[in-house]
C-alpha cells in the first residue's frame, strides 16, 4: 500500500516538473535556459528515435495498410459495379437508337405501301416446325394476328405467318427452303417465282425462259387474292446472278434478299392490304452505275523551233540591183528590130 502511494507520488512530482519545464522552455523560445539541455538530449537521442522509426515505421505501414484494406476493396468493388451499370446505361441507349430507327423505317414503309400494320419484336429465333427457318414475334390473336399474313420489316419482305397463339406467333422466313412468294420484277413486270434456299441466295425462276433478266433488277411481291398469304408491292431483292443450266429451258437466277435475316428485331404484321397494289413505290432507289472517268488528254509535244532565215544569196547567183528612176541599166539589150524605144525625147 505504501509502495502504490509513494509511486503515484512520484509520478505527479514528474508530470509537475515536466510540465513546469515545457512553459519554461516556451516562454523563452530561442533564449529558453534549458535550450542547452534539449540541444544535448536531441544530439544523444535523436539517432536512436531515427533507428527506431525507421524499423518501427514499416510495420506501422504495414498494420494500416491491413486495417484500410477492407475499405479499399470495397470501394473497388463499388467502382467496378457504378462502371458496369454506366456501361450497360451506353449500351441500352444504342440499342434504343437502332430499335427506333428501324421501327421509323417500318412506318415509312407501310405509309407508302398503305399497309396497316401491328409493329412487333423478334422475341425467340429457332427452329419451332421441324427444321424451318422460323423466328417467334411477341404478338398473337389478342393482336388481331391470323396466319398467312405477310410480315415485313423497313428493308422489305421478311416471310409470313405460320402459327398463332394467344400472345406470340410463328413467322417462316423468306429464306426456308419451303417458302415460295411469287413475284415481279420492276420496269419489265416479268412475273416469276422466288424461293428460299437457307443460308444461300434465294432462287428466282420466271414463267418466261426467255425474259430478259440481268444483275441488279429489283423484284417486288405479286400479291395473293384477298392480301393473303403476300401483300403486293413488297421489296424482296435484286438479281445477283443469272446463270444458263444446260438441258433446262429456264435460266438460274440468284436472288440478294433486302432483309438481314441474321440481325431482325423490329418486324410488323400487315393486318389489312392496301386498296391498290403500290407497284413499284417502295423499292429503294435503284444504283446508278459508276461511269469511268475519261483518261487524261494527252498533251501534243511542242513544235521543234523553226530554223533561222538565210540571208545569203544562193550560189551563182549574182544579187539584183534595185532600179531607179535616175540610173538606169546600160547594158539592157535593145528589143528585136534594132530599135531604141523612145524616151518621149526628139
């Protein structure tokens, strides 16, 4: 008990005396008395507390460094996720611009064909019959969908629908190999029949074998009675080949659809046809071919420089004396006869 008192004794007489000690030092500054004393204490000290520091400090760093890796990783974790959900805001409003550009494309499409359509998404692409080629649209008989109708997006005929149910419905695309449309082609109305053959161009087989057909004719839908299973009018694609097959009386004729069949969305049923056939108002324009440019004029080469004039006479030949009126030739021969003609002299 004595010993407890007589160290907390000790220890306030040391605190009163390093306090007393430190307003002294303070108040003196620079002049402080005992300036000599913390000058010594630093010399004898100082290299010990750098020795310390300098091995106490990594492991100082180290600790910390454990204590804030907790809250380092959490906002890494937060970063990436703000990061993520930026990204994914860019890719929605890109997918929000194509979805809307296609969808004007198909408004302008059916008011210039006054088709009325249903607007609908491509929800599921697969083989839902068999094999076919088929894609699943959100719309069904609760949309006013029945089968064979056409089905058209902004770059023409994509195929015609095959099922319906209560919300979604079957289309069969143009490029399965059981899909037939008939059609015509623009300026020559030479009808024919365009069939899908897959992942290869379609095929076009004209009722005429001896039609003229070339790369780059545009061909539209004939129609059906009633609008039903094609619309007319319809863009379906241009010649790229024509082909003679030997022993056959009609020419093989390779069909580039309009439509990326690889890449649809934004698709519309044609609910009603229009009230007469639009011919040939919807095919996008036709390209121009690309005239050479002429070659460049050939430039003549320059004339050589004339040679200069000689003013020699040629020789043996003597030069002519100019005659004058006051000195005339005396050796001029007198004219036959031996007559001087008269100078109007007597």
């Amino acid at each position: 008990m004595r010993d407890s008192r007589h160290g907390r004794l000790v220890l306030v007489l040391l605190l009163a005396i390093s306090f007393a000690l430190i307003t002294v030092d303070i108040r003196g500054g620079r002049n402080s008395p005992i300036a000599n004393v913390r000058d010594w204490a630093s010399a004898v000290f100082g290299p010990a507390e750098r020795g310390v520091s300098a091995a106490v400090d990594p492991v100082g760093r180290a600790v910390n460094a454990v204590k804030d890796a907790g809250s380092h990783e959490g906002e890494k974790k937060r970063l990436q996720d703000e990061n993520a959900k930026l990204r994914q805001q860019v890719d929605n409003i890109q997918f929000d611009r194509n979805r809307a550009a296609e969808l004007d494309k198909l408004l302008k499409v059916s008011a210039a064909g006054q088709y009325r359509i249903k607007p609908a998404r491509v929800v599921a692409i697969g083989p839902a019959q068999g094999f076919s080629w088929t894609v699943t649209i959100d719309a069904g008989a609760g949309d006013g969908i029945k089968p064979d109708m056409t089905v058209i997006n902004g770059d023409g005929l994509v195929g015609r629908v095959t099922q319906v149910g209560p919300m979604t419905s079957t289309v069969l695309l143009a490029t399965d190999p059981g899909f037939s449309v008939g059609s015509r082609l623009a300026g020559s109305m030479e009808i024919g029949i365009t069939s899908g053959r897959g992942s290869k161009p379609m095929n076009l087989k004209l009722l005429n074998g001896q039609a003229q057909v070339k790369k780059g004719d545009r061909l539209v839908t004939f129609g059906s009675q009633g609008g039903k299973p094609f619309v007319p009018g319809v863009p379906v694609g241009e010649v790229a080949q024509v082909r003679n097959t030997p022993g056959e009386l009609t020419r093989s004729v390779e069909v580039k659809s309009y439509v990326h069949f690889s890449s649809l969305d934004t698709v519309g049923v044609v609910i009603e046809p229009p009230r007469t056939d639009p011919r040939d108002s919807i095919l996008p324009p036709a390209p121009t071919p690309e005239t050479p440019a002429p070659p460049p004029a050939q430039q003549a080469p320059p004339a050589p420089p004339a040679p200069p004039a000689s003013t020699e006479p040629p020789r043996g030949a003597s030069a002519a004396k100019p005659a004058t009126a006051g000195n005339r030739s005396t050796n001029a021969k007198p004219p036959a006869g031996g007559t001087t003609p008269s100078t109007g002299r007597d």
